[in-house]
C-alpha cells in the first residue's frame, strides 16, 4: 500500500518528541515504541508503548486496524485509562492519519508524515470532555536490528 513501510509492514519502531497540555506552559519530553504485527484476519495490529522522560510508569496503547482499504481504514485505540476508542483512517502517498470523534470522551487526531529517509514526522492533538487538550510532536523511525 503506497509506499509506507509503518503500519502496512510488519516491524518494531522508534521515536521521541514533546508532548505540551493545555494546563501548563511546560514540554515534557518522550521515546515511543511501535511493534507493527503481520496483517492477519485482514486487520493489522499494532502496540505502542510511551514512556515520559522522568516517569517510572509508562502508557500501552493497543491499535486495531481493519476494513482497509487503499484509501482508509478503521481504527480502534484500546489502553487501560480509555478503555476502548474507535476511529477513521485515511492514507495517500505521503501520509497516515486517522481521527476519534465522540461518544468516548476523547476526541483527537494524528498524523504520520512520511520523509525522505523513511522515518516520520507525527502531529498529535486530543482533547478530552473536560476540555484538557495535549499537543504531541515526534519522529519515528524502523528500529535497526543493531539498537
């Protein structure tokens, strides 16, 4: 599917980045870990696990993609905080995105863009009915088998 090796292809991711809140001015910064499994049933799944810099504790995030297509997808983000959240994607040549909209309490977007050498810049934004918003941004790369 297009050319994008996250996701679509089976395989372990890195990243980092910053994560801010609407509560507060300070930027806290992140590693991510993806574990992209092999299409099976038809659906893809995926485990990212977030680990805050300075935090002993760390968020498992379990992603559930089925009805694709080349074009889109359904999504499903399942964690202990949320419970269980279900989405839209979209892809094209240059970018994944999919998006949560209502009834779960947590309503957000992200987005993968894809660069040249592979790896991809990420977009986050959620909010939650209490109106506390986070604003994530990071790359992602394919882990080498050397690190």
């Amino acid at each position: 599917m297009y050319a994008h090796q996250f996701i679509f292809a089976p395989g372990n991711w890195i990243g980092e980045g910053n994560v801010s809140f609407s509560t507060s001015t300070e930027k806290l910064h992140f590693y991510t870990k993806w574990i992209v499994r092999e299409l099976e049933d038809e659906s893809i799944s995926c485990e990212q696990t977030v680990e805050m810099q300075g935090a002993n504790e760390h968020v498992t995030n379990h992603f559930l993609l089925t009805d694709i297509t080349s074009d889109d997808f359904l999504i499903t983000l399942e964690n202990d905080m949320l419970g269980q959240v279900t989405g839209k994607g979209v892809v094209d040549e240059s970018r994944i995105a999919w998006e949560f909209r209502g009834g779960s309490g947590l309503e957000g977007f992200e987005t993968f863009k894809l660069q040249e050498g592979g790896e991809y810049l990420v977009h986050s934004e959620y909010a939650s009915q209490d109106h506390f918003r986070s604003i994530i941004d990071a790359k992602i790369w394919r882990k080498k088998d050397e690190d």
